[in-house]
C-alpha cells in the first residue's frame, strides 16, 4: 500500500516538474511552438495572427494543470486532462509526421528545452501517456487483502 501510494507520488511529481517547465518555457518564449502550430494548419493566416496568444494561453493551462495534480482532490481530474493532452498533442505530432512537414524543433518546452525533434517528441508523449495511465490505476486500484488459507491438520 505504502509503497504504491508512493510510486503514484513520484509519478505525479514527475508530471508536475514536466508540466512546469514547459508551461514556463513556453510562456517566455513560444516562437518554435508557435511555428509548430502555424506549421499544423498550413499557414492559415488566422493561426498565423493568434498563434502567440494561443500558445501563452496553452502555457497558462500546463501550469494550473501542474498546480492540479499536486492538490489531492483534484489529482484524477487531472490526471484526464493530461491524458486527453497527450492525445491531442501526438496526433499533432503524428499529422506533422504523415505530412512530411521540415520541422526540426517541436516547441515542447519552449526557450527550456532545446531541440526536441517530432519523433522523439511522439516518443515522449506516449512514454508519458503510458505513465499517466500507471499513475490513475494506481491511485484507483485498491490492494488486494492477503489471503490466508487454513490448514486442515487437527
């Protein structure tokens, strides 16, 4: 029990920092995230005019996200939230991918991050959607109580 509770701890810590850093960098300097994104819709002039504003606002998110996952009442939701970002974000990366667009950085993290290419960024965040899945079962899973069996010997 101890020592699921603390895994599930240092998951959610784990998340916490990731989270935080990139919310940070992206917040100071999102130009390569922005590109990535003004890259993902072909250069729609309406992304290209609120790209910054939308990628201050995904940093914004990332940091409450963070704050979320520290609270113990809201560490389920949050834990939803992160997944359902995961998926968003790998299937940005993977239409990236198919389209076969030169992007050299994703932006993950922003001015904190250096180069992260698309394909290890997809790598990432399915290494981190896996672990986010780990993290929800083992704060919902309830142990299993240690089942003795009596012996018949009189």
């Amino acid at each position: 029990m101890k020592y699921r509770l603390a895994f599930a701890w240092i998951l959610r810590l784990a998340f916490v920092a990731l989270l935080t850093i990139s919310g940070i960098g992206k917040f100071f300097d999102g130009r390569e995230a922005s590109q990535f994104l003004i890259a993902l819709a072909n250069s729609h002039p309406l992304v290209k005019k609120w790209s910054v504003h939308f990628i201050i606002g995904l940093s914004v998110i990332e940091i409450v996200l963070a704050c979320s996952l520290l609270a113990q009442r809201s560490v389920r939701i949050g834990l939803t939230i992160l997944s359902g970002i995961l998926v968003l974000f790998s299937a940005a990366l993977t239409v990236i991918l198919v389209r076969d667009v030169p992007i050299d950085n994703c932006g993950c993290f922003g001015s904190l991050g250096g180069e992260i290419s698309v394909e290890i960024a997809l790598i990432k965040n399915l290494i981190l959607l896996v672990a986010v899945i780990g993290c929800y079962l083992l704060l919902v899973s309830k142990p299993r109580p240690c089942i003795t069996i009596p012996s018949t010997k009189s």
